[in-house]
C-alpha cells in the first residue's frame, strides 16, 4: 500500500510541477486577429521565418474583434505580441487595453480593402448609390411602411435613371470576407436610410443574385460574357483585368486606389496591426525584424509581395507617415480612435 | 380454414405473407449495407482521385548564383526567366546560407528546385498560365529541364503559403505530442479511477452518481470540453496558448470516459472464480487486482485506450478552442510550443484560395486516414491476439 500511495503523489506532484512551470519568456511571436488581414500576415510570417534566425511567429485567424479580446487582456508570455484588424481599434477596446495594464500600444496601418461593382467594359459607365445596391440584391424592400418580398426584375424598376436591364449580380457566397464587407459596407450602412426597420442584410435568392464561389475569376469570365450581369469582389482582380472589365461608381466615386486608400471610395476599409510594446525584448524576441520586414516597401510598397497577394498599397505619402510612426513606436493615444 | 394453418402448408396464404415479408426486409437491408459501402467506395474513390497528385512534384533544373546581390535577395541567385518559374522558396534562404558560408560567394550551383504552384498546376491538370510563360514552360519540359518526381517535401516540411512547399511533417509532429500528452494524462487517471470503481468501491448511492456520471461524461460533445479546457488549463493554469500540452490536456478529459469505461467493461469480464481462487490463496485485494485482474484484463484495456486516442486524435472542434487551428509552419520541439496536428492542417488546407491547395487537402486526410487506420488494426490485433475467453 506505501508504494502505491507514494507512487500515486509522485504522479500528482509531476503533473503540477509540469503546468506550474510555465510562466517562461516565448521565443516565438504570437499574434492573433482578422481573417482578412490573414494571408497576408501569414505570407509575412513565412517570409520572416525563412530569411531570419529567429523561429516562425505563430499566427491565428481569430477576426478582429476576438484578436482585440486576446491582444487587450494584459502583459505576458501568455497574450498575444501583435494583433491583427481590419477596421481600427474602438476607442472601448483601447480602454480595456489601459485597465489591463497594456498602455503602449503602436499602430501600424498597412492598406486597404476595397470591393468593387463591376461589368462588362463594353458597358457605358454607370453611377449606383449605396441604396441602389441594397434594393438590387436585398430579399425584401420595403414598400408602404411593410416589407415585401423584393419585385424588381430590371435596375430601371428602381429608379428610371437607371438603364433597363436585367439585375443579375454575381458574387460571393455567405463564407467570403468579402460577402461580410459587402453585408456591412453596403447592406447595413444604408438600410435604415432606405426605409428598413434597422439594418438589413438577407440577400435575395430568387436568382437574381447569384453565388458565385470564392473563385473571382471565373465570376470576371461570367460577367464578360453575360453583358448585363455585374460582378462583385476584390478590388485587386479589377485592377488585373481592366481590359475586359470595369466598376461602377459607388456614391459618385470611382473605385481607385487612389479613392479606396483614402477611404472616398465607400465600400473600402482600412488594414491594421497593432504591437505590443511592453513584450519587446521582455517577453519575445523578433519583434522589431518581423515588424519591420510587414512595413518595409518589399512587403506593402506598390509592388511589394503582398500587392500581388491582393492588397491595395497605401498612397505614397501615407504610407512614408505610417512607416515612420511604426518605425519610431509611436504610442496609440485615445484622441487618434475618436477622431 | 383452421386445419390448414396448423399444418402449415406452403400454400397457406399467410405463411407466404411472411415469407415475402422476410424477403423484403432482407432486401432493404441488404439495401443498406449497399448504400452504405457505395458511400465509402465514393468518398475514397474521391479523395484518392483528388490527392493522388499531391504525392508528386515538378521540380525544374536551375543554376544558383552566389553573388553580391544574391546575398541581398535570394532571387538574384536566378536568372531573371527563371525568377517566374523556379518556387520563390528555393531561393529566399541563399542570403543566409551566404551569411553561414562566406566561401559560397562567386560560386554556382546547379540544382533541382520545385516549380511554382500554378506551373505545377499546369503540368498536372492543364490549369490556365499566360501564354507567354506556357510556351516558356513547355520548352523547358521538352528539354527534360522540368521533371517530375517524388514529393519527399510534403513528408518533410510544414504548412506554407506557397502551396509548392507545404507539407505535413509539422503537423504529424504535433499530433504525436498531443497524442503523447492526452495517453500520459487520460491513461492512468482512467485505467485507476475503473479499477477503483470496479473492484474497490462499494456500491452505495455515491458510487452509481458517479458512475452515472461517467457515462454521460462520454456522450457530452467535444465542444465542450474544448471551452473547459480553455478555461482550466489556459486560464487557471496558465498553460500556453495553441500549445500541444494544452490540446493534449483537453483532448485527455475528452478521452478519460471512454478509458474508464472500456476498462471497467475488460475489468468486468475476467470471471470471478479467478478474484475468489487467489482471494482463498490468502492474496489481498490489492494482490488480487495486480497480480491476476489487471494482467488478464489488460488486452481490452489497451484496445478501449487505443480506440479513444483515435477518436481523439481526428478531433478538431476542442482545438479550435485551445488555438490549435493556427498557422504554425515549424514543427513543435517541445510540449510548451505552438503546434498544429493533422485534422486542424487539412482544414486549413481547405480553406485556402489557391487551386493547389485541393491536391494537398486531400493528400492530407489520405494520411490521416492511413494513420487511424493503422490504429484501429492494432487495437484489432492486439483484441485478436491476448484476449482470453473464459
């Protein structure tokens, strides 16, 4: 029975001398955040990893919102360095940050996301406003105070300046990033505006809207061909066939890189990252090479790596400022969130 | 009427009413069974079809150089034709090699390189190329300057972003550790608390609560265990996050009914003749249990072990919790390190945009079937092999 009894608290004391030490320094960077910031922080992560000698960060697609959650619990090994997002910080998530003792924070803005209504080339240019577009796709409309199942066939049903032709929009399907910009930017920034009760994003699925994959070439070759069919996705695929295709313009301004980078452009968001500055050096390692490989031009410059993976460079002059301001861990001040 | 039921005649009308309707229900079920194999024979068919590929690779023939501007980037080591089809990871670790080995500079090197992922693409399914790099291509496999060969990458590296490079070994790794950890945990606790329950406890209303217990325990979805070992583990404990002490640790608590059930069942089937022989030799309980129980029990305990590892091993949902589903290229050297296993990297996989990514995802649960396979044959043999029937 003594050995037994013995054994059992040797196992007991081993399996919580195992967990208790844990609270070491990492060395690798952990970093959390937005699906759409994603593959590219990913690829920067990869490039990071094999062109230094520090070990490859480690990071999870957690949205925006859940990387903030992690990233504003506190200092230590066990929170993440850097979190990624694809719309700015909210000032109530920079006070959780604060209470919990994570108080300098540096911002790093790295481009742009826009999504674009395109058609055929052979089309004339046309002008939708964001309304428009909600009334095109949504599954109900609202008519006398009551909503009703959605009746236009032709875009000149919604408004006679519009030319008559059939609405028939390809897009993506409910599990894109870029259906959920498109909910968000479009659907439920207008709807109330629109006579909805409050925002609105069912789409309609009577054919007029088809899901076209998360394959944005095919859904180019399909609006080619089909001249009336618009076609809705990432600003990059535009800018790669602007033989064939081109986008209307949303509230009276054309998607340019120009526009989206400035946000004129309304359908179009911005790309973040936020640094830990209390874990550099203390709690990991690496943090300043990784950080500076995602600014550098090879990287966000207008014909850097990750342009070809599909994101839209900050303008010339935004993004010498953000490169500086991280280059320098510029403190994030409440002021900057609520402006 | 009556006599005719009794002797039960062929031709009675009834009794040809329930032959017809054992017919037919052996035919539903065999049916069944059809239905059911077709599903296989399609999902294999399909996966097999689809990952097949995978296994192979195109490489392409290039001259290194190692030069002043290579040690800068390591594309420059290319000729610039050769930057649009040689994998850009081939060449992105030349500054570091150069860095390690300064004799390296002025001179070349001639090897084979794994072509881009699109142009491997190419090569295998006609998938679309600019026409300009399609004529490129085709030259240089008419020169036998592109070849294919054995994918020893994919069994080699990690996950990448250049589907060309990606490969399965980090994951396997980290599946081993998680699996390592969820035995050391899940194994003991449960193999002790079954022979406690079985041969120790008395049964009064305290231990059919537990027992109760245990046996919903089972059934509770992994989900569940996944926010639990969240809370437990991460947040009391503190144990790093995405790190495979925490998945086994969760995937353990998932595991632990099922040990303490099919251990108790092994425990329950060694006859009591045998506990009553040595009890009368003048063996304690605890003799009785080691030297007899335990020993003749053990086969069907290492089969109800082996079984839960498996079901653990294709979990996915609790890990999703405990920040496995990441993307962790480099394998884990220890139990503290971020790791992925083999479930969570097809399903990254999966989600990937780009076309080459389909071969790799079902490439991927090809191994991972191979593996549960293998598993289940063992608890199959070890059953068939030790089991003894009294």
């Amino acid at each position: 029975m003594k050995t037994w009894k013995k054994s059992a608290i040797a196992m007991a004391a081993l399996m919580s001398a195992s967990t208790v030490s844990v609270a070491q320094e990492r060395d690798q960077i952990r970093i959390v955040g937005s699906s759409t910031v994603y593959p590219f922080a990913s690829y920067v992560v990869e490039e990071f990893g094999a062109t230094s000698r520090n070990p490859t960060p480690t990071i999870e697609s957690t949205g925006s919102g859940g990387g903030l959650r992690l990233f504003c619990e506190g200092i230590g090994a066990g929170t993440p360095d850097i979190t990624n997002a694809s719309r700015r910080m909210k000032p109530s998530e920079f006070d959780r940050c604060q209470e919990n003792g994570v108080e300098n924070i540096t911002e790093a803005m790295i481009g742009s996301d826009g999504i674009v209504f395109a058609q055929s080339a052979e089309n004339d240019d046309l002008n939708l406003t964001r309304e428009q577009v909600l009334l095109a796709v949504a599954a109900e409309v609202p008519k006398n105070g009551d909503l009703v199942e959605n009746p236009y066939d032709n875009w000149s049903d919604i408004d006679s300046s519009l030319p008559d032709r059939e609405i028939e929009i390809l897009g993506p399907p409910t599990t894109s990033g870029t259906r959920d910009a498109f909910e968000e930017l479009v659907m439920a920034s207008v709807s109330e505006e629109a006579g909805y009760p409050g925002e609105y994003t069912d789409v309609r699925s009577d054919g007029a809207y088809v899901d076209s994959g998360e394959n944005d070439n095919l859904i180019i070759k399909r609006i080619q061909e089909n001249r009336s069919a618009f076609g809705i996705f990432g600003y990059g695929f535009l800018e790669e066939n602007r033989d064939s295709v081109k986008a209307a313009s949303i509230d009276g301004v054309e998607p340019t890189t120009e526009n989206i980078s400035t946000e004129t452009y309304p359908v179009a968001r911005s790309l973040w990252f936020y640094i830990k500055k209390a874990h550099e050096g203390d709690v990991v390692s690496g943090i300043d090479g990784y950080v500076s490989l995602f600014m550098d031009d090879l990287m966000i410059g207008p014909d850097g790596l990750l342009v070809e993976e599909g994101l839209i460079p900050l303008p010339e002059k935004a993004r010498r400022k953000w490169q500086e301001r991280v280059a320098e861990r510029v403190n994030l001040k409440r002021s900057d969130l609520t402006k | 009427m009556s006599t005719r039921r009794l002797t039960g005649s062929a031709n009675d009308p009834h009794i040809r009413r329930r032959y017809r309707a054992e017919k037919r229900f052996k035919a539903y079920c065999i049916g069944a069974v059809g239905i059911a194999f077709a599903i296989i024979v399609a999902f294999f068919t399909d996966i097999i079809s689809q990952g097949y590929t995978a296994f192979w690779q195109h490489q392409v023939q290039v001259t290194l150089e190692y030069n002043d501007r290579s040690a800068r980037l390591g594309q420059f080591a290319l000729d610039s034709d050769m930057r649009d089809i040689a994998s850009r990871g081939a060449t992105r670790s030349i500054p570091l090699e150069m860095e390690d080995n300064p004799d390296l500079m002025g001179t070349t090197d001639q090897r084979w390189v794994p072509v881009k992922a699109e142009i491997d693409q190419y090569l295998k399914h006609g998938h679309d190329l600019p026409a300009e790099l399609r004529q490129q291509v085709d030259a240089l496999a008419d020169s036998g300057r592109i070849q294919s060969a054995f994918n020893t990458r994919f069994f080699t590296t990690g996950d990448s972003k250049l589907p060309e490079l990606a490969g399965i070994f980090s994951a396997a790794v980290g599946t081993l550790y998680v699996l390592g950890i969820t035995l050391v945990f899940a194994f003991p606790i449960g193999v002790m608390s079954a022979v406690y329950l079985e041969e120790f406890a008395p049964d009064n209303k305290l231990t059919q609560t537990i027992e109760v217990n245990i046996n919903n325990l089972a059934a509770v979805p992994s989900i569940i265990f996944g926010l639990l070992g969240l809370a437990l583990f991460i947040n009391f404990f503190g144990v790093p996050r995405s790190s495979a002490l925490a998945g086994g640790l969760t995937l353990g608590l998932m595991t632990l009914p099922i040990i303490i059930i099919s251990t108790r069942a092994a425990l329950r089937a060694v006859p009591d003749p045998i506990r009553q022989g040595a009890f009368a030799m003048g063996c304690s309980r605890w003799q009785v249990v080691r030297d007899h129980v335990l020993p003749s029990s053990l086969p069907g305990i290492l089969t109800g072990t082996i079984i839960g590892l498996a079901q653990a091993m294709g979990e996915t949902a609790p890990l999703i919790i405990v920040g496995m589903i990441a993307y962790i290229p480099e394998a884990p050297s220890g139990i503290f390190e971020s790791a992925t296993v083999l479930p969570a990297q097809v399903f990254t996989w999966a989600s990937e945009p780009q076309q080459a990514y389909v071969e790799k995802t079902a490439a991927g649960i090809m191994v991972l079937l191979a593996v549960l396979l293998t598993l289940n044959a063992t608890a199959v043999f070890l059953r068939r092999k030790f089991e003894r029937r009294w």
